[in-house]
C-alpha cells in the first residue's frame, strides 16, 4: 500500500514529505522533480513569493544510488524565506504579534476555534498552498512508478475567470502547455487569461478557474464496486478536492452528461479489427467504480484566492469589531500552478491503485503482477477455434 505524508509551515525552515510503499529498484530522477517543482512555481498571476523561492528536494531516506530501497522515502524542501522571518516563525523562539483578523474564504475563522488558537497564523502557516510543494515532489515518485505500468498523466488550465477553452480533444503536447504562461493549450484563450488575470491585479482582485487532467495508459480495472470507498471516481475526486480552492470535481461528461437523455450520455460498445473500441469518451475513463480502458478525464473547478489586496470585510476578533480582513502576500491567480498540482494528486492516487493491484516489493515483481494480468485479461472471452 502506498500511503504519504507531510509536514511542515509555510514560512518554517523547510516542508518534509515521506512515501512508503513504493517497490525497491525504481529510478528516480532528481532533475525531473525538481523541473516539475519549478513549474508549480511558474504561471502569470504568482505573487511575490515564488522569487524568493527555489524549491529543490533533498533526498534523506529510502533511496541510494538513485534507486528506491523499498523502505520509506523521506525528502525535505527547505523554506528560503524562513531565514527573512525567524524571529516570527522559529520552532523554538518565534513570536510575533498576532494577526486576529480573518479572511473570508480560507481557514483562518474556522481553524482558530478548532484549535483554539487566539494567533490566526498559527492556522494559515499550515493551510496555506505552500505545503502544495511537497506534494508535487511526492508526485513525481509516484509518477515515476506508474510509468512501469505505462501509465502517463498531464494536467492543463481550461479556463480562468471567464475565459474558457476551447474543447481540448486529444491530449495536449506538454511542450506546448510549459510555453504557455497560464499551461494552457488554447492560445487565443491563454492570451485572454492572460489580460483577465491583470485587470484583477489592478484591481485588487483575485480570481479562479478550471484545470483538467488526462491520464492515458490506463488498464482496465483500477478501483473497485465493491464497496463505496474503493470506488476509483470518488478516490481521485477526493484527491483533487484536497488541493487549496478547489470546490467541485468532474469525471468526463458529468455535468453535461447530467442534462441529458441517457441515449446521449454513454459510451457505445463496437468490434474494429477484432477488438472491442468505445464509439466516445463521455465516462471519462470511469465506469462502476473502475477504470474502463479508456483515457481518464478529471477536472477541478478552483474559487478566486481568499486573500485580497482590498480586503473583503471581517472582524477583529480580539477587539470584537468589524474590521477588513488581514493581508497577507498571496497571489492573484494560482490555477495555472494547481495544474500541476492537480497532475500530482492524481499520480499519488493511482499509484496506490496500481499498488494495491500489481504491488510487489520490486519494481521487477510489480512489472511481473501487471503482465500476468493483463494476459489473464485478454483470455477472458476468448473464443474457441472453429
């Protein structure tokens, strides 16, 4: 089983992540976690902060000559701009005054009285995205290991504000989405993100979006019907909703799909070459619980970002008077980033999949498991000669 967890403050020394589970043998690739760290970085709309910030892992368990030991994988990104704000944030020694103004929209309110922390940053410190970098970088493990299974996932931004894509019908080149400053596809839809993004800015504003992942490769029978929790639509959905701002999931078609007759919402069976094809994709690889064969389509409807250059009205809740929300830096628009968020929640959540179905203790083993399977698949209505 593949399990992970993190740890760690926005502004504290460093955030630290372990994943347990992956196989012994796996190669990973230093530089390609640290390029898709960077890209979490990138995108038009980030604040201030992504130029203090150069995230790079440091491997310190689970892995030595550039392959996994089948133990747990431990990995730490140091916080640069810890050192500008010690004296607040020192594990040992940090003090500061306290901010008690929340924002509407983000955890401050809801954490302080869960917590019961009368210094709202000792609840944002951890909500806030900035944990977010560590996820991309357990990703990219797990990224690494459904590529034994062939398995390949992108994620791209449909729509920011307003502005939406056009339908993106097969899976965008990841060249073209690294050149595009908001990862998206559709040029003149980008360059419309793009101008939308800055009248917020100069406005004080924030604003949401929508970000869709493919994952292509996928065999037949990842998750289950068995019961409701192994279900693998309800898995990554709550995968993606995990991630800061999102607030609603799609598989495929489903909103579409949920406005129509049922002659016009599936997807058909036919033979081609003697094999069994689907005549579209509106399931989005999901069908009962399990994958289908079929590309799986996911998308994650983001809200603007909680924290606005002209503040949004609130309290001060040791004064007990109306007061504007606290500032704190932030961006205008993280959809772009949440992509690739996105892409690395989805790579956790199938790896464990896989896991559960192939796992092995080496890699070599999971290959084997996977093999047999899919040979055991293909003779299941196999046809006698004659």
């Amino acid at each position: 089983m593949i399990r992970y967890l993190t740890a760690g403050e926005s502004h504290g020394p460093a955030l630290a992540g372990i994943i347990d589970g992956i196989p012994a043998g796996l190669a990973l690739d230093i530089d390609a976690i640290n390029q898709r760290l960077a890209a979490r970085q990138g995108g038009h709309g980030r604040g201030g902060r992504m130029k203090i910030e150069c995230d790079a892992i440091e491997v310190i368990a689970g892995v030595r000559g550039g392959r996994t030991l089948g133990s747990p994988i431990a990995v730490l990104i140091r916080n640069r701009d810890f050192e500008n704000v010690r004296a607040l944030m020192d594990p040992q020694t940090g003090a500061g005054p306290p901010i008690t103004r929340p924002r509407p929209g983000h955890a401050d309110y809801a954490g302080a009285l869960k917590y019961r922390h009368a210094d709202l940053r000792n609840v944002l410190e951890r909500a806030s995205a900035r944990e977010t970098a560590m996820r991309v970088a357990l990703g990219e493990i797990a990224r690494a290991y459904l590529a034994v299974f062939g398995i390949t996932v992108l994620g791209y931004v449909v729509q920011i504000g307003d502005v939406a894509a056009g339908k993106i019908a097969t899976l965008p080149d990841i060249l073209d989405i690294n050149g595009s400053p908001v990862r998206c596809p559709d040029a003149t839809a980008a360059a419309a993100m793009v101008r939308r993004i800055d009248e917020a800015k100069a406005a004080g504003d924030t604003l949401g979006g929508a970000f869709e992942v493919r994952v292509a490769g996928v065999p037949v029978g990842l998750g289950s019907n068995r019961q409701p929790s192994d279900r693998l639509d309800a898995r990554l959905a709550a995968a993606l909703m995990s991630i800061q701002t999102v607030k609603a999931v799609e598989v495929g078609e489903g909103i579409v799909s949920s406005g129509s007759f049922g002659s016009a919402a599936h997807d058909t069976f036919a033979m081609r070459n003697d094999e069994v094809v689907r005549g579209s994709n509106r399931a989005g690889g999901i069908e009962g619980g399990m994958s289908n064969g079929e590309d799986i389509i996911v998308r994650a409807r983001l809200k603007p970002i909680a924290t606005l250059m002209r503040p949004l009205e609130s309290v001060d809740l040791a004064r007990g008077e109306t007061a504007p929300a606290a500032i704190v830096r932030s961006d205008v628009c993280a959809v772009p980033a949440a992509s690739v968020i996105g892409e690395a929640m989805i790579c956790l959540a199938l790896a464990a999949e896989c896991s559960a179905k192939y796992g092995g203790d080496s890699v070599a083993e999971a290959r084997e498991h996977f093999q047999a399977s899919q040979a055991g698949a293909a003779r299941v209505f196999e046809r006698a000669d004659g």
